[in-house]
C-alpha cells in the first residue's frame, strides 16, 4: 500500500510531488494521457516567477518533475478511470484494471480549456490559438486578435486584452452575452473591443504556416462569412475539469469542480489542488502554491496516524 498517490503531473502535482518527496512520505505520482497539463499546450511562460526571460511550458514542467524526482519521487505512466474513497484504505482503478491502494490521495488532474474541436483551430492551439488570455495575450502587443465565447471568462480574457492588441474582435454564436451585466456592459463599451454577434467560427487560417493568419467568420442567421486578420484566436467557451474518475466519491459543485477548503476534500485523506478545484484564478502559479499546500496537509495527517 502507498503513503501517498498524487494524480496529475502539472504544477500543482508535481509541486506536491517535491514536498511530499522532501518530507520522506515516498509520494507515488501517476502521469496521465497530458503529461505536464495545460502548461505544455502554451509555448512560453512569461509569469512564473523566476524565469525572467520566461521559460516554455514543458521545459518548466520538466524542470519540476526533475526537481521532485530528485528528492525521490516515484512515477507512474496511466490514467486513473475510477476511485472508491468509501473506506480506507483509498482506492484508485487504473484504465489497464490495476487497483492502487493508498492512505493519502492529492487529486491534481486539472482542467481542460475546452476548445470549438474543428480541424485548423486544433493544429495551431499553442501557435497563435489558445485557451488562456493572462498566459499568451502579453504576446499579441499591438495586434488584433479575436475572443470567441459569451461567458464571463470571455468578458474578463477581451477586457484583458485590450491592454496589449490593437483591436479585439468577440464572436458569440447568440445576440446576447451569458456573462454579467456589469462585465458585458465593460465589454460593449470599450473602445478596442469590436462584437460580431451570431456568429461562429468555421475555419483558423494559417495552418500551412503553422501560424494563426486570420479568422473564417460565419453569420448564422445570414450565412454571410467573413475573414478576419487575426493572429491571435482566444477561445473562452468553459473548462472543464478532469474529475470524472472522482464522481460519486467527493464533493463536487454543479460543474464538476473539486469543493476543497484549503485543499481538504469532504473525504478525510482525499486533498485537491490547482485548477480541478479552482475556476478562478487557474494560473500555474496558483496550482503550484495549493499543491504545497496539500502535501503539506498531507504529511500533517500521516503524522497524525503515526503519532
Ligand atoms: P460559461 O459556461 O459561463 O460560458 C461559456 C460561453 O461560451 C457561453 O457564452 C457559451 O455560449 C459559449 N460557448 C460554449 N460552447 C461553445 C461553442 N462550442 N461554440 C461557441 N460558443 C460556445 O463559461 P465561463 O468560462 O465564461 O465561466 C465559467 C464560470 O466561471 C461561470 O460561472 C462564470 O460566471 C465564472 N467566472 C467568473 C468570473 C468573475 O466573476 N470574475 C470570471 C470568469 C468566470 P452560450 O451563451 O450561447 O451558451
């Protein structure tokens, strides 16, 4: 049986993973189908601290995974499908019918932005389109770019924006936005920003070049299409987080996010960190700081039950 099983290896497990490894709690990581999370599908990072000449997303999850391992971090290639936290000790199934058992759980599984799914948008996210405004926008000074969603992430992601590109085009596939008021009414009366309602996105140009050129924009009460010369595509359409395998065994809101106060979990054991608990701030940052704040926790209740 395991001390500790930490699922997901993006900043937050595997920030986990060094303390948990550094406390001598010999933490087992599992490495699921996205090695490294959200972080690897931007190209550089410009604000984790430390790397002033910022640093691409997977060298920095390599750098963290290297860190942990140093300290004696063992790891596991699969994915977790299901779990039983009824009893202890805690369960966790694996996709090949392996049953990991394990005192201590740290659940850092993430969340994915969640994208259109056409071809061209899916062979440039991470060069020219992307899921993430506060990561990539800095990169689009002086530029126009396009946001496509009505939500309040879509809000916050164009106003952001206008700090850096030139114009910002919104593309909602409705006349009116999901978002609150007062964040719609920023948008609707902000300069840079441009609203093409009733619209959708039928193609990213620019795949031949391996870079976002423009927009193919389709009016779905006229059909009229339009392109635009974008060279930044921010979809803000939702996350999603990966809990599936979790369902049934801990609290979760209405969108399946991780309740957590301070990490704990409803389950005595069972800690969640980074963005599969968190809808706010979802910054590689925030992700690292509760993943050692977990492990933390963590290595306080398996003293506790030493003790
Ligand atoms: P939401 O689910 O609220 O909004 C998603 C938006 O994307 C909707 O406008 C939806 O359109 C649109 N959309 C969904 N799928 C597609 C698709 N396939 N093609 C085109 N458009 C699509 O997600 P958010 O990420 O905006 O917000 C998530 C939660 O977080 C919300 O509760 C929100 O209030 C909260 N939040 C709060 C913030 C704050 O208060 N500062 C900041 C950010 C988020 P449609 O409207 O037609 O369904």
């Amino acid at each position: 049986m395991e001390n500790v099983v930490i699922v997901g290896t993006g900043p937050a497990g595997l920030t986990a993973a060094l303390y948990c490894a550094r406390a001598n709690i010999n933490p087992l990581v599992i490495e699921g189908v996205q090695p490294g999370g959200q972080l690897t599908t931007t190209t550089e990072v410009e604000n984790y601290p430390g790397f002033p000449e910022s640093i691409t997303g997977s060298e920095l999850v390599l750098k963290m995974r290297e860190q942990a391992e140093r300290f004696g971090a063992r790891y596991l290639t699969g994915e977790v499908v299901k779990s039983d936290f009824s009893g202890k000790p805690l369960k966790l199934e694996m996709a090949d019918g392996q049953i990991i058992e394990s005192s201590i759980v740290i659940i850092a599984t993430g969340a994915s932005a969640m994208y259109l799914g056409i071809e061209s948008e899916q062979k440039l996210i991470g060069r020219g389109v992307s899921g993430c405004a506060t990561c990539d926008g800095a990169f689009y000074r002086d530029e126009h770019v396009a946001v496509i969603g009505g939500g309040d992430t879509a809000m916050e992601d164009a106003t952001f924006l206008t700090r850096f590109a030139s114009k910002v085009t919104m593309i909602h596939r409705r006349d009116e936005f999901r978002a609150s008021k007062i964040m719609s009414d920023r948008v609707k009366n902000h300069e840079k920003i441009e609203i093409m309602w009733d619209s959708v996105v039928d193609e990213v140009l620019g795949v031949e070049d391996n870079t976002v050129k423009g927009i193919k924009v389709r009016n779905v009460k006229t059909d009229e299409v339009v392109e635009l010369p974008v060279t930044g595509v921010f979809v803000a359409i939702g996350h999603k987080p990966n809990s599936d395998a979790f369902k049934g065994q801990i609290e979760m809101d209405e969108n399946g996010f991780i309740i957590a106060d301070n990490t704990k979990t409803n389950v005595d054991g069972v800690y969640a960190c980074g963005d599969v608990q968190d809808h706010i701030y979802k910054q590689a940052v925030t992700a690292a700081g509760t993943g050692c704040a977990a492990a933390l926790e963590a290595t306080r209740s398996l003293e506790k039950y030493d003790a």
